[in-house]
C-alpha cells in the first residue's frame, strides 16, 4: 500500500498538487448549486451589489476550512505520528478519502467566488493556503447539432435553446447578441405583461446568459410609433446585468456555452 511519510510542510509540498485536483472533481458538479460570485461591492453611492460574476470562478475554501487545516485534521487524526522528527505517516488511500470526506458538507467548506473576491476574502481574514489557485468554469454545456461561428444568426441559436430549458418558451424570450458592447432587446409590451427571459448570446465565446424580467416590473414607456415596442439595453458583462434606461438590475438565472 503506498503511504507517503514527512513533516506537515512536506505533506503540503507534496500532495497539496493533489488535493487541487480532489476538490476541482468535487467542486465541478456543485457549480450548478452556485452558478455566480455572491460576494457584494459597495458602488459610488454606497449602495451594496451582488458580485454575479459567472463565467470562471475560483473554489474558494472558507477561513477555517482551508487545505492546509484540512489536511493538518487528517494528519492529527488519522496519521501515524513520529513525534521526535515532527513528521506523520499515512496511507495516500486513506488520506485522499479522509481529504474527500472533508468535503461532504460542501457548502461549509467551499464557496465559488470571483478571482477578485478570493482575492479580497483572502486578505480580509489573512487565509494562508496552499498557493494555487482552483478554477472551475461554468459547466454547463450544450451541444448544438449545427456548425456554429461568429455569423451563425441568433434566431438559429434561440430555436436550438428554447427546448432545452425547462421554462423557456418560443413567446416567453427573445435573445440578442453583442452589438456595440450592448445587448439590445425589443420586447412588445405585452410581452412584458408575463415573465420574460432575455437570451444575451455572445457570438464571440458561443456563451449565453438568461436574465429574466418578472412580469409588469419594467416601466419602460413604448418607443417605437405603433407604440407597441420597448427598447432595452443592457450593457454588455459578465457579472452584473442592468437595463441602461431603467438602471434595472435583471435577474441573472444560468449561463451556459454551446460548444461544437
Ligand atoms: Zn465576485
């Protein structure tokens, strides 16, 4: 049976290249639990926002469940210990299932923040780890069953997408794609009477995120003549959607990438 035998600084040496790769296989179907950074930032007006960022985010351990005391637990519980040369010895089968087990209550030990607000909670509570950073990216993927690129038109995307998403349907959502770092919409306002989902598509990564509109919460007077159409902007981002107009923050529900 393997075991690997040394001082806590060799354990962390040695198999901290290991653990990284136990909590990103832990952590990858748990993204679906916490699609975005929930971290908040104060703006210019002292107002508190969610963070929202979804695209990559790093598993962050909480202060008191970093690898590094994890894995001094494990050691303290369940190594052999050599007092004199301070060093431990355990079997790397055992460890990795106890390094699992740490995890089980996974919420309590990780939370998926922003590369920034990692960075910030790091300093905040002064969290000493191990040095490497774990991303884990957005997981869901689909595939569509035609060659996508840049000029491929959003209708194609939408029509694709509609029947893969439980609440989506073809009157319920429109999509866009970047144009001028803006994603414009132009709903009917009867459309607006009901809830309603924007599609923003960005045809340069194939990534989507759905906003949602809830019904009768944006008071947008018609601009078009026949007075029927609404326009909406909504700035391109990856973290926080607003509509320009409105200063209206939408509801970010789940991002994607459709991936040939
Ligand atoms: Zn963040």
């Amino acid at each position: 049976m393997a075991y690997f035998e040394g001082t806590k600084e060799e354990f962390y040496k040695f198999l901290g290249p290991r653990t990284s790769d136990i909590v990103t296989e832990i952590s990858r179907p748990k993204r679906k639990h916490q699609k975005s950074c929930k971290d908040e930032d104060i703006d210019d007006n002292g107002k508190k926002k969610v963070c929202g960022k979804w695209k990559s985010l790093d598993a962050a351990h909480l202060k008191d469940r970093t690898r590094k005391i994890l894995i001094t637990e494990i050691l303290e519980d369940f190594a052999e210990k050599n007092i004199k040369q301070s060093t431990y010895k355990i079997t790397l089968d055992k460890f990795e299932e106890e390094f699992r087990n740490k995890h089980k209550d996974f919420f309590n030990v990780i939370q998926f923040r922003c590369r920034k607000h990692h960075r910030a909670y790091d300093n905040k509570y002064k969290v000493e780890d191990l040095q490497d950073e774990i991303v884990i990216p957005t997981v869901e993927t689909y595939t569509p069953d035609f060659e996508i690129d840049s000029n491929t038109k959003s209708e194609f995307i939408k029509k694709f997408i509609v029947p893969k998403i439980s609440y989506l349907k073809n009157d319920n959502c429109r999509i866009a794609r970047v144009s001028k770092d803006n994603w414009n919409f132009n709903p009917t306002v009867k459309e607006l009477k009901k809830d309603f989902y924007l599609l923003c598509y960005n045809q340069v990564d194939f990534s989507v995120a759905i906003l949602k509109i809830e019904k009768n919460t944006l008071q947008i007077k018609a601009k078009t003549t026949d007075k029927k159409k609404i326009s909406l902007n909504i700035p391109y981002s990856e973290s926080d959607f607003f509509e320009k107009k409105t200063d209206k923050n939408l509801e970010f529900l789940e991002s994607f990438e459709l991936k040939s």
